[in-house]
C-alpha cells in the first residue's frame, strides 16, 4: 500500500484489529521510507455487491457511504456527536438498507433511516437534517417538527 504522505509503494502493518461492528479490520500502517516513517490508517472490508439509490427522478446512482457520512457531519456540526457515533450510525444503515433491498434502495428510505438515527442521537442535528430533507418552507412547519420532537422526548421521560 502506497503511503499517502510521501507517495512510498512501502509501508508496513503495525496493528491490526476487528472494527467496532465486526464487519471491517483497522490498520495501523507505518511508511518503511526512512525520510517519511509516518503513520495512518486503513480499513479493510468485504466487498459487496452494488446497491444503487433510486432519487426521486428515477435517476440511479451508487450508493456512497462516504455521501452519507458527509450528509451526517453537516447536520451534527458543532454538535456533541464523536466520529465514532457517527461512523456506526452509517454502518447501520448501510447494513440495514443491504438487509432490506437486494439492488436497489428507493432515496426516501435512506433519508428516512437518517432521520430515525438521528432522531434518537441528537434533537438539533435531526432538526438541521430534516429541515433539508423533507424542504421546510416556512417558519410554522419547522415548528411544528420542534414541537413533535419536544412531545416526543416528553414522553419519553
């Protein structure tokens, strides 16, 4: 594996270990050129078969676990919400969408499961995705979500 500091074809495995959710290996890899010697990361993962996101167009495209997670760090900005919370949120609903369809995923179930995980993980980052998502046009509706949030939290106490 290529070094992505230096560009060295040589690098060395330090630590490998079992990802949090058991389907990844993390390793730690150390570049062998004497003027480099830095260190990174990789994930290694089984490689699975295509799942393709249908938009609202009908337009496909392949489903991105990199655009989800992006979509997640935009909405929990600023937030109390670790890199790893949010790395096993995508990998659940990566391996809930490959559980539920074979091929393809309609867009509104990804959206959807986004917003249930983030519903539960933090109130204003779920409010900051779903203001996007489902396209608030005004003041009132975004209210209307905040006071179904607060009714729903209040239950939950």
């Amino acid at each position: 594996m290529k070094c992505p500091y230096c560009d060295a074809e040589n690098t060395r495995v330090v630590e490998s270990r079992p990802g949090e959710d058991g389907s990844t290996i993390r390793r730690r890899r150390e570049c062998v050129n004497g003027a480099c010697g830095r260190r990174f990361t990789t994930y290694e993962r089984v490689e699975q078969r295509p799942l393709m996101v249908v938009k609202k167009d009908q337009e496909r495209e392949e489903f991105s676990r990199e655009k989800l997670y992006r979509g997640l760090m935009r909405a929990c900005e600023k937030r109390p919400i670790s890199v790893e919370q949010l790395e096993a949120v995508c990998a659940d609903i990566e391996r809930a969408l490959r559980m539920e369809y074979e091929r393809e995923v309609p867009s509104s179930a990804v959206g959807e499961r986004v917003m249930d995980a983030l519903r539960e993980l933090d109130g204003v980052a779920y409010v900051r995705f779903a203001s996007v998502y489902r396209e608030f046009r005004d003041v009132e509706t975004l209210a209307k979500e905040v006071l179904s949030l607060l009714g729903e939290s209040g239950k939950a106490r």
